[in-house]
C-alpha cells in the first residue's frame, strides 16, 4: 500500500466481529510491521523459512482474539494498516477450548518438535510467572493481567509509523478502559528499546525485566504497566 496523502481518510475500529478476510489483513498487517524483527524469529523457532509455521503462529493470535478478546484498528481510506489487539480484564489468549481450536491446537500439533517444547514447557510458563511477580495482583484479588488491560500485539505497516497513529491506538483503546470499572490499569510486554522510549512516552513504567533464551537466539522483555485516572 503507498504511503499516506493529505487527501488519506483515517479512523480507528472496535473490530465487534473480526471476518475471516480481516484476520487475514491484520496477519498481513502484523507481518509487514515485524519483518526482520529478531523476536518474531525467536517465536517461531527460527523456521522463517516455513511460511506455514509463521502464518500460524501470528494468525492463532489473532483468531484468538477475534473470539475471546479486543481488536483495535486503524484503517486509511478503509484499509485496515495498523492493529492493537487486547485482552480486556476477564479475557485472556487461548483460555478457552473455541479460541485454542481457531488456530493453536493446529500450530502446536504442525511445529517441530523442538519449537512445541519452547512454547508449551518454557515460554508459557516463562511469562505466567514472570507476569505475576511484574504486575502482582489487582484490586480484585486477581492476578494481572487478567485484571488489566494487557496489550498483546501492536502494530502499524512501515509506512504509517512514526505519524502518530500508533500513539491514537493506545488513546483509543486508554479511553475504553477509563470507563471500565473493572480495571484502571493497562499492561504490556515488548522486546525492544526503542518500544520501552515509545511506551514510557505513553505513561508505562518497567516492573520488571527478564532474559528470554531459544535455539534461535536470545532476547530481552520488559513487563511494563500504567495506571489510568
């Protein structure tokens, strides 16, 4: 898609029920705004040369989440090129046997053996546990995230970023969660610095930092939260 003109319409969607042909989009979406990205790699095990297992690791998510959670996107001119996708308080990814079924169950039971291993017996359990010690428990007496607004997957293809859209994403989905009385407060992970600038611009705090080591390399992760009101 070209860059934006001074004639380009933009808006930002609830997605209420993402089709088919839009989790498509926000998969293509995703793509574009994570190529290159070394963690993208880390999750897939490093097997970027097996489309299928790419399209299935980012796509289960998104599936995921058009079931079971919140879909936030911008379009330009109607087009959907940038996305935020959150699990609100009393939602989270894959907790449900319909959301597992949209596209987990099949990338765990297609991916190499030793990637299945990373996700299911050491990346799962990784961040459970490091996202009770970041975030701790909520005015509920839940854990969090489950008690907050986390933010799952972000992004914006390349020729949108750095105008401000992405910013208005998390305005968008920060005036949702002022009006929600079961939480006033927003949690996100990410894997880079120049991420921690951007979130620490939008009021996120670093709770906590971990190493996140795989056969295809290592990275770091920061848990960071912000409080509403």
């Amino acid at each position: 898609m070209s860059p934006p003109s001074s004639d380009t319409k933009f808006e930002i969607v609830h997605l209420e029920k993402a089709s088919e042909e839009e989790i498509d989009r926000i998969v293509k979406v995703l793509g574009g705004a994570f190529e290159g990205d070394p963690f993208s790699s880390i999750v897939v095990g490093g097997y970027t040369d097996r489309p299928d297992i790419v399209h299935l690791q980012s796509r289960q998510s998104v599936a995921a989440a058009a079931i079971g959670g919140t879909i936030h996107v911008l379009k330009a001119d109607g087009e959907i090129v940038g996305v935020a996708i959150w699990f609100k308080p009393g939602q989270s990814l894959n907790s449900t046997e319909e959301q597992r079924a949209a596209g987990w169950d099949e990338f765990v039971r297609v991916v190499p053996d030793d990637l299945r291993s990373w996700w299911v017996d050491y990346f799962i359990p990784l961040m459970s546990k490091s996202g009770k010690e970041a975030f701790g428990t909520g005015k509920n007496g839940e854990e969090y995230p489950l008690e907050a607004w986390h933010l799952h997957l972000f992004g914006i293809l390349p020729q949108f970023q750095g105008k401000g859209y992405g910013k208005k994403l998390v305005q968008f989905a920060e005036a949702e969660a002022t009006k929600d009385e079961k939480s006033g407060v927003m949690v996100v992970e990410t894997t880079t610095d120049v991420d921690v600038i951007i979130y620490t611009k939008l009021g996120f705090e670093i709770k906590k930092q971990i190493a996140v080591e795989s056969s295809a390399g290592n990275a770091r992760l920061w848990f960071m939260m912000k409080h509403l009101g």
